[in-house]
C-alpha cells in the first residue's frame, strides 16, 4: 500500500543502526537535562556550583546515561523520569571520579586531558564539590514518580543500593586497599563487579524501570549491565597493556606501576583475551529476551567491547 | 474518682520534664536503630564499615535524632520512620563532620576526645566513609513509606535540599572561603542558616512529617528549627571567647585563631548576646501553636541555648 510507510519488506531491510547519530542526540538531551537539574554557576556559592559543573561538563562519554536511555527504549519509550534518572547516574559517576582522583586517593591531576577537580578548585572545594553531586543525584531521583510497577521507592533505592557501601564504594575500598599487594582471580573480579559493573548495572536496571518494565525484562537487563561491566574491565586491563599511551589518550601502564591488580598479570594477556570475549558474549546473550528492540544497548556494548583504545 | 489515675488537679502539678531521662532513652534507641542500619564491621569490605561505625559510634550527643523524635512527639506519635529518618539525619551529620575534619578541610586530629576518622583509617578511607554515610542516608530514607499527609517523595527531598549544595554543603564552602576574610554581619548569618540551621530545620520537619503533621504545625517547626540552629551558633561563638578549653572540652579561642568570622568579633559581646537572647525568645515563641505538647522540644531547646559550655 504505497503512502502509507515503509512495508514489511522494507522493514526488515532497514538500514544499520546508526549508534554514533544516536549517541549526538541522546548526549546533547542529556546535557540539557543536567544543566536545568544542577544549580546555575551564579547561584550562591558560585564556585561550589561551578566546581560541580566543571566536572559534569568535562568532556564524558555519558556512557552510564546512554545506557539508561537505551534500555528505556528497549523496554519502552524513554519519559523524563528516564531522563532525570540518567542525570542521576551522571552524577554519581562524576563524584566518584573527583574524590578517586585526590591526592587522598590515586593523586591524578589531569582526567580526560584536562586538570582534576581539586587541581582547579583546591582539595577542600572538590570534595564538597563530589558530596554535592553526591546529593543532587538523591535530589534528582527523588523528583521522579512511580509508575505501575515500580514504586519512588524502589528508583531511590536501587540508586542507593549500587552507589553504596556494599557495591560502589566497596569496588574504591577494595582498590584502594588492594594496591601493590598480591591479589587473587576472584578478589579482582569482586573489584570489578564493584567499580564498574554495579552502576552500569543499576544504569540499566533503572532505564528500564523509568518505563515500567515487566520482571523478565528487569532480569536480563541485569544479567546484560553484570556482564557489560565485567567485559569492560578485562578489555581495559588488557588494552593498558597492549596500547600505547598515544591509542589510549591516557599513560598507558598506568596500572601495572600503581601496583593495581590487573588479568593481564594475574591470568596472562591470551586467558584475559579469553576472559573478556566470553563475558562479551554473555552480555549479547542477555539481550536474545528483548528480540530485536535492544537495537541501542547492543550497538553500546559493541562500542564498548570491541574497542581498541 | 480515686483509683482512675490521676486527677486534673494532679495532672497540673506534673513534675518537671527529665530531659536527661529522656534523652538516655531516646539515645539508646537511636543507637539501636544506626546499629541495625549500618552494614556491620564483618560484611566485606570490612574496613569502610568500620571507619563508618568509629564515627557513627564516637560519642556525638545526637542531638539531630533527638529534634526529630521531639518533634515526631510534639505532633502525634513516633513510629518506625521516625526513627529511621533520626537516623538518616545522623548519617549526613557525621559524614559532614568527616569531611570537614580532612585535611584539605579544617584539618583536625581530634573530635570529642578521640582521634578523628582519618587519622585512625588515612584519608582515602576517611573520604569514602563519610561518601558511604551520605548514601547510607539516603539508604535509610529511601525505606521510609508514605503516609497520609507527605509521600515517600517529600521526605527524600526534604533530606536531600537540605544537605545539598544550597544548604548544608554552601555552609561549608562559604566557611571555608571565608576564613581570614573580612565577614559582614549578613555573610555570617549566612553561613549559619546553612552550617547549622538547616540541618536542624530538616530533622525537626523530618521528625513532624513522619507522623503526618498537619501544614501549620510543620509551619511552627520550621520556624522553631531554624531560630534554634541560629542560637545555637551565636552561643557558640560567645562561649569561643568566654570560656576555658577546660569548661568547653575543646580548644577554646579556636575559632579566632583559625580567622573565622564570629559574631563577637564582628558586632562585640554584648550585642552578641543581646542576638542569642533574642533568636532564643523566637525559637520558643515558635513551640506556641503547640500549647504544651512540645515538652521535648522545649527541653531540648533549653539545654542547647542556656548551655555554658
């Protein structure tokens, strides 16, 4: 029936995903969206608030809000409640790098290519600056509503929960306190699951239950974050080893002269390679419920997983 | 009608409220309540636990839980969520005093009596104990239900805006810029609606809002709340220049040596005091619509604001 769409022929051609229009447009609303939820740099105390912005605005791949986005619309059609949680996340993930990067934690002065938090607002405002950000993200979240299936609650909750003492936190303690002392496969992994896997975890989970989304649904979303995070880890130990500092826009070997646990060097660079492809594939499996809807999230991983630097 | 309990006559010669039997009471269960809300010292990664309950657990007076189950009271009865919500507030008190204790903040070795968190833990702990308490907070928060008058929604908000970077947080990024700086008079009560008044506010509105308050009375706490942090910091800064270390139990003249503004030092003694008798007056004029129902609140305000040391 011509005039009225594409037919199902054409459907089933339809052109790849396009991730990188996908990422222009979704990170431009998600920096909309973050600058209307933080305080303006003129609101009183200016620099707390333009140290918060320095770091929100640094230049983030926005990887975490992307996620959520994309398992919205796996699940959905992304709302604002989606929208405000991704900000959320953000924040989170932006506290955690300014307070990992002082001199009281790894010491780094550039991120990204450019001066750390603390090296531009001095040490006591970058830790009032991660706090703040800290709390806009509970402020943002708890602006959000239930919906059918999932109450205020259980959206605050979940954000607590991954950013807590137990997943987060935990994941920086056990870093912080593994460095330069021998560490064992599972005490690694434990790490990981910690530092990278419960927000990208929680990333998913809630762009899913912004939308309402059915328990199964929940479930492989959390089975997909869980092995995302995992794959990612690995592959960024592997690649610390085998680029350059040139491929990787950071030094490279960073980790292996901070003395922190890498595969690499505990299971060797062809068993992480291993490793890391078949937490690649399970996180493609985890996919397989959603039966083609997850066209983004898959495209994310694929960026994710098989990069080079 | 004797046997049948007490008569009017006697109910007018009530003895005397025990505040101090009250708060021993209230301060045990309180206690009980942190102990079963924070993960505990075994659950992996130990030390981050332990350097939470060091100071979650290092002799604070609880006077914050304490205005929210006063307040809790003044309007009707205390339930779980009061409790939970006195603790939430505990959790944001103590993480702030981790962080402002750092030595890219205040930089002090000791609080009340005992070494403070980061020179038992180092820093990095000490950062990510008081990052753990902040969501802890929200944690325990986020547990609470709704109830007839506010949802789930205004009491996360309720704890978020107040420990946020226009409250709570801009007190101690205005404290912190402010030290060695001429202050004006605004400046300083500034700082104090934020360092102090808005914490005290929110518990004792946490506390009312637990309970289902009705508006005026969560009107009269807020008002209450906020005369009292003031006073409470005009007293403070009196008794800086007043009193012994020996009588305060802390270094006295601190505040002076540290270059911080204080109202003695910016509009004299007397007039210092004149400004605490009168914030005093206002907090307890505020307790009236509450026409005797609020013997906590009274209690408390009284030992807070007619304190010697």
């Amino acid at each position: 029936m011509p005039g009225r769409g594409p037919t199902y022929n054409a459907l089933r051609h339809m052109p790849p995903f396009d991730l990188s229009s996908w990422l222009n447009l979704r990170t431009a609303e998600v920096d909309a969206a973050l600058d209307r939820s933080l305080p303006k740099e003129s609101k009183k105390p200016s620099t707390i608030h333009k140290a918060m912005r320095y770091s929100i605005f640094a230049g983030g791949k926005r990887m975490r809000p992307a996620l959520v986005l994309a398992a919205a619309e796996a699940c959905g059609r992304p709302n604002p409640d989606s929208y405000s949680l991704a900000c959320a996340v953000e924040c989170i993930h932006t506290y955690s790098l300014i307070h990992d990067d002082l001199p009281g934690m790894d010491n780094d002065d550039m991120r990204r290519g450019k001066p750390t938090n603390h090296k531009v607002f001095g040490e006591g405002m970058a830790i009032l600056a991660g706090d703040a950000l800290l709390t806009q993200a509970f402020e943002i979240a708890a602006l959000c509503e239930s919906n059918s299936r999932y109450s205020h609650r259980d959206l605050v909750l979940e954000l607590a929960r991954a950013s807590g003492s137990l997943q987060l936190i935990a994941g920086q303690v056990a870093d912080l306190e593994g460095e330069g002392k021998p560490t064992s496969r599972a005490q690694l992994r434990y790490i990981h699951e910690r530092k990278t896997s419960a927000l990208l975890c929680c990333s998913v989970r809630l762009g899913g239950m912004s939308v309402g989304c059915k328990p199964q649904q929940l479930e492989a979303l959390t089975d997909f974050g869980y092995h995302v995070g995992l794959a990612f880890q690995v592959i960024d130990d592997i690649l610390d080893v085998t680029q350059s500092s040139e491929v990787l826009g950071k030094t490279a070997g960073k980790d292996v002269k901070a003395g922190k646990a890498t595969y690499p060097a505990i299971v060797g660079l062809d068993e992480s390679r291993r490793i890391a492809a078949a937490l690649t594939r399970k996180a493609f499996a985890a996919l397989k419920p959603f039966r083609g809807k997850a066209t983004a999230l898959e495209a994310i991983a694929e960026y994710l997983l098989k990069r080079d630097h």
